[in-house]
C-alpha cells in the first residue's frame, strides 16, 4: 500500500504525467495487446517464408496462400484462447496464490489450453479450405498430430503466461488513475434528527455491530443503522472487506501482515489494528 501513497499525479513514474502520458488502465492495456499481437504477425511471417523456403528446397509444391493461411489461423486461434488466460493469470499468481501452486496450476492448465487452441485452428483450417473447394487434413510428420501440436503450444503457453503478467503489473504499475470527481462523495449518517455527511475518503474502516454499523471517522467510531453490506454498496470499491463483518479504506491501509494460518492483520494510518479473514486476503493483496 505504501507503494501507491507514493505514486503522486507528479512525482512519480505511475502519476498522471509519468511515462504513458496519463493513458487509462483500458487504453493502456489495448496498446500493449496490440503490440503482442503485431509482434505475432513478425512471427507468422517469419515461419511463413521459413515453411515456404523448406519446402522448395525438399522439391516439394509451395503456395504462398497456404503458408500464410495455416499460420495465420494459429495465431487468430492463440488471439482467442488469450482471453481466459489473461484471467487465469490475473487470478492465479503470486502472492494470490503461493508461487509453487501457481506453477502447478499453470502446468495443468496448459492442457485444455492446448486443445482449445488446437480446436479453433483445425475449425478455421476446415473452413478455409472448404472455401478453396478443397479438404483439410490435421497430421503432423510424427503421425500424432494432437501430440505434436501440443509440445509446440506447451512452449507457447510459458511465453503467453509471463507477456501478459507483465502486460497486467505494467497496466497497474503505469496506468494514470481514473479522473477524481471535482464534487466529494459523502456518507450520510443519521444522529438523532441530525444528518451527518462524512466524507468517504476520511472514513477509515467500517464494522458490524448487531443491527448498526460501526464506523471511524477521525478517531472517533460512530453508529450507524445499516446493514454492512449496504454500506459496503454505498462506499463503493474505495473500500475492501477484510472479514464478514468488517470494511477498511484501502487508501487507508498502512501495512498488511499475514500469519501463519492464513489470516492477516491490517495496519491503518490511524494506527488502528484490524484481524482479516484470509478469505478475503487477496482484496488488500492482489
């Protein structure tokens, strides 16, 4: 958390005039998929003119066509199958997930990657040819064409897993934030016949207490009679839920210290200390 106290809109690399030139975490994003995916076609090329020269040089018929089609529905194959590993990766990796149990996961998850990936290949490779009034038939030089396809796209995976968590620590890293609204939102507590409209980015956690709610605010812990979970819906993701029954701010969260068994403690800049759920360590840790 320290880390993103430090990230001013000035003086940092994260801030809004830092390296992106204030670009949000969206555009950001599409920029950098945009750049694998030109990059890809660098590659596509290149194996195109590599298969085109092999088999000239076996004396074997070349088209052009061909070449590119069979590479290029790989790569639109791949541009597909990235969509649940971007999600796998931004759910499944340290220190959400312990590093040894993120390698084994990933290992496992190579498999139905794999044949997702050859799937969507040997469909579109179906298509095209049908289209050309011709048929298409998956082989491969070692007779195991599944096999085959599969030691290559192993190799593929590592190399996807680690561009798009880079791609996700860069987005988050250098990303400028949303745009703050000019008017300050505000939390109405009811006191008696007086309303108080505390200010959200002061409050500093939120706690059950039966049919209320506990909230601090400047060092002093007001009574609220609401449920947590409306709260939680009126604070809006500014707020993480540590526990069942408790909110902090996460601008608010100082240190974040992790025992043994899996809970937490959270530290705040009022010097408060709150006990977490591990249940709910990733939403301060992720």
């Amino acid at each position: 958390m320290t880390d993103r106290q430090a990230q001013g809109t000035s003086g940092g690399a994260a801030g809004t005039s830092g390296p992106t030139g204030g670009l949000s975490a969206r555009a950001l994003t599409a920029l950098l998929l945009s750049a694998i995916f030109l990059f890809g076609l660098v590659r596509i090329a290149a194996n195109v003119y590599s298969y085109i020269a092999d088999r000239e040089g076996a004396g074997l018929a070349t088209s052009p066509t061909i070449a590119w089609m069979l590479e290029g529905s790989s790569l639109v194959a791949w541009a597909i199958v990235m969509i649940p590993c971007w999600f796998a990766v931004r759910y499944i990796r340290p220190p959400r997930v312990p590093l040894p149990a993120t390698a084994l996961i990933h290992a496992l998850l190579a498999i139905p990657v794999s044949l997702g990936h050859i799937a969507l290949m040997v469909a579109f490779r179906t298509a095209l040819w049908w289209m050309m009034g011709i048929d298409y038939h998956f082989n491969a030089p070692d007779g195991s064409p599944i096999l085959y396809e599969f030691r290559k796209d192993l190799s593929a995976y590592v190399e996807l897993v680690f561009i798009l968590f880079l791609v996700q620590w860069l987005v988050a890293r250098y990303a400028a934030p949303p745009a703050a609204s000019s008017e300050r939102r505000t939390l109405a507590i009811g006191d008696g016949s007086v309303t108080h409209h505390l200010p959200i980015d002061e409050i500093e956690h939120v706690a059950a207490a039966g049919n209320y709610v506990e909230i601090a605010w400047r060092g002093e812990r007001l009574l609220h009679r609401a449920t947590l979970s409306a709260v939680e819906a009126e604070l809006g993701p500014a707020f993480a839920r540590i526990h069942r029954s408790r909110l902090v701010r996460r601008a608010a969260v100082r240190r974040v210290v992790t025992h043994k068994s899996g809970d937490f403690d959270v530290e705040t800049q009022g010097g408060d200390t709150l006990r977490g759920s591990r249940r709910y360590r990733g939403n301060v840790e992720g």
